[in-house]
C-alpha cells in the first residue's frame, strides 16, 4: 500500500496491490485523540485566560470600552 499524495479537497489517495489487480484508495485524515486532546486543553486555557482578564478589569475598576 503506497500513499501517493494529497488532492485539493484535502483526502489522502494511493494505491495497493492484491494477488490479482491494483486498486486505487481515497483516505480521509482522521485526528488522533492526543491531538485533539491537546486542541482542547489549549482552548480551555485561553477561555480562562479571557475569563481571568475581564475579572481582573472589574475588581481594578476599570470599565471595558464598549461598556
């Protein structure tokens, strides 16, 4: 089984051999769930972040712009 490339909707295509005959493949890319994992953790850090900053503004006193 041999990956030969990538086309423009973004599926991994190749072909393999069987006893008989080649075929042709078409592999959509999968996320592994450390990936994912990682995404989430990130995104879940910034939300704070953002939470963390606008708590910060209100116990200073100082008002947001489009308050």
């Amino acid at each position: 089984m041999y990956a030969i490339g990538i086309n423009d909707a973004g599926h991994i295509v190749g072909n393999f051999q069987d006893s008989t005959t080649n075929h042709g493949f078409l592999a959509s890319p999968i996320p592994e769930p450390k990936s994912l994992l990682l995404f989430g953790f990130g995104f879940g850090l910034a939300t704070l972040a953002v939470i963390r900053r606008r708590k910060g503004a209100e116990v200073r006193g100082i008002r947001r712009p489009h308050e």
